[in-house]
C-alpha cells in the first residue's frame, strides 16, 4: 500500500490544476477521490473502521456537495463536513486530552473570526457559526495526538475560514487554490498522524481508542 499515497499526490495535483484553469471536469475527477484515497491508506494500516474513517467517508460526500452550485449544496456539504468534524474530535478527544491553553486559543479564534464576519454572512450566519465551532472544537482536539494532526487540524482551519471569508463576499486573489491546498494538506497530514499516532506497541494489540468496529484477527499495520 506504499502507492497510495503517492497516488494521494496525484489526484491532489490534479484537483490543484482543476482549481487553477477553472475546470469543471478536472475538478469532478479529482476531488472525490481525495479523501477516499486517504481512506485505504487508513485501512491498509488499521483494518477496522473507526471514527477517523466515518470522518473520511463524510468528507467524500461534502467534497461532492461542494461541486455541485446553489446555497442548499453548500448547507448540504457544511452538514457533511459537520459530521466529518464531529467523528474526528471523537477520535482525538479518546485518544488523548489536548492542553487547555489549545482550547482556549482555538475557542477565541473562533468568536474572533466569527464577529468578523457576522455582519456579511446573512442567511449563512448560524449554519457557519455551529459549523465554525465544531472546526475549532476539532483542531483542538487534534492538539492532543500528535504534531503532526495538530498541523491538520490547522490547516483545516484555514481552508475552512478561507470559504467562509468567500462566503462572506470578499474575494482574496487565489482563494481557491488556497483552499484546496491547505485542504489537501489537513486530509493528508490528520490521516498519516493519525496512522502513526494509533500503532500499535510490540506485543498483542490492544483495540485502540475511538475504534467503532474492529474484527478479529486482523493485524493493526500491513
């Protein structure tokens, strides 16, 4: 399974070039298979679905929303990726406590970012406010795995903010392909921390924290 992420990296570079030209089909080609890539790397390593996982699986479907034009795909791609933050902070809050000055400083980013854009985000201003908080609440959490999770979480913070500041009417130059850059990072970067985080020690495996499902007899790395 050393090719899948490689292959990440390709269909990464892909939805980057889709983004760049503006192109429709690139984009359909690419970005629903982002996170489902990242997803068989997780498998091919755990071999039990867990809440990283089910976190993956929602992605996929909040990456296909997002394609799709209209206000209603966009609340449908936030639910999506509601659940997606949700199953993560499960994950990581099982794992491992995150320090309280994480907390903090990500609970007032999030008031912080929040008042700022209040007055611009109309209809949109409580679905981004509950969403908003699940994100912070997630790259917190994330603090408390490992490094290398936390820089996920982060990165999803920024790609997150950066639509929400699209939303909001202000236009950045090279919104976008920031967007799916720091995207791609945070998918990356939480999926193989997490992998590294979870290994199991030398000797019997134990079911480790935050698994949902776990079959018998399967070993926890390929």
């Amino acid at each position: 399974m050393r090719r899948l992420l490689p292959l990440f990296g390709l269909v990464a570079a892909v939805e980057l070039v889709g983004v760049a030209l503006d192109s429709t089909v690139l984009q359909w080609l690419a970005k629903p298979l982002l996170a489902p890539v990242l997803l068989a790397y997780l498998w091919a390593h755990r071999r039990r679905i867990d809440a990283v996982a089910v976190g993956l699986v929602a992605a996929t479907a909040g990456d296909v929303a997002l394609l799709l034009p209209g206000d209603t795909a966009f609340l449908a791609g936030m639910g999506f990726f509601l659940v997606t933050q949700v199953a993560f902070i499960t994950a990581f809050a099982r794992h491992r406590r995150a320090p309280v000055v994480a907390w903090a400083g990500y609970l007032l980013a999030w008031a912080g970012a929040n008042a700022l854009l209040w007055g611009m985000l109309g209809p949109l201003r409580l679905p981004v406010l509950g969403y908003s908080l699940a994100l912070c609440l997630m790259a917190a959490a994330a603090t408390g795995v490992s490094a290398r999770v936390a820089a996920g979480g982060a990165f999803f913070l920024v790609s997150d903010l950066l639509i929400g500041v699209g939303a909001a009417g202000i236009e950045l130059p090279g919104r976008g392909l920031l967007v799916m850059t720091t995207y791609c990072a945070a998918l990356l970067l939480i999926t193989t921390g997490w992998v590294t985080a979870t290994r199991p020690a030398t000797g019997p495996e134990s079911p480790p924290a935050g698994t949902l499902l776990a079959w018998p007899g399967r070993t926890g790395a390929s």
